[in-house]
C-alpha cells in the first residue's frame, strides 16, 4: 500500500521498467499517464462514449506495461474516488487484479462486448 506522494514517486521509481530510458523526462511522460487516466475516466463518466473506454483501457494497459507488478498499487493510489469503481472494474476484465468486491457488472458486461 502507497502512504503518500513521496512514498508514490519511489515505489513507481523502483519497479519503472524501461530499458531504453535515456533521460528522466521519459519517467516524468509515463508518470503523467497517471493524471491522462483519472481525465478520460470522467470524461467517460459524463457520457459513456465507447472510444473513451477504450482509451482508458490504453492507458492502463501502458502503465501495466512500464511499472510492472506495482502498476495496481500505484494506479489505487493516483486515481480519483469518483474513478475508482471504473478503474477496478477495467484492472479486473484485463486480470489484472482477481477483487471483484468493487466491479460494476454493468461497465463489465460492456466491455466484454467491446
């Protein structure tokens, strides 16, 4: 569990996964990815668009792919509460965590269909 923003930056700096890193600038990207998540979800919320869905889906997929297994802690920790049931229902149809306590069977069934 991530206990503050402090706490956050190292855990994300520790499991970063990007051999071909040349600068700082390339992390500080991946991190925004973050902030690009908790936007197109509210966006999502407003209206329901399937093209935003997909691009959260994206960005999820991304981060899983540059922080590797600390990706859901740190994804828990950055978003929204007004996201957070959007989040861990997408973390779940992607098994990438197994908690179906907090997944809204509804947006599952869409994206099921997507």
């Amino acid at each position: 569990m991530i206990h503050n923003d402090q706490h956050f930056l190292l855990c994300a700096f520790k499991a970063y996964d990007n051999p071909r890193m040349i600068s700082t600038t390339e992390f500080d990207a991946d991190l925004k990815r973050f902030g690009y998540l908790n936007s197109m979800l509210l966006k999502y919320s407003k209206d329901r668009d399937g093209i935003k869905l997909r691009i959260c889906i994206n960005h999820i997929v991304i981060i899983s792919n540059c922080f590797c297994e600390r990706a859901v802690d740190l994804i828990r920790y950055k978003t929204l509460e007004e996201n957070r049931i959007l989040t861990e229902t997408i973390m779940y149809f992607l098994k990438m965590t197994a908690d179906k306590n907090s997944v809204d069977f509804d947006l599952l069934n869409t994206l099921e269909q997507l």
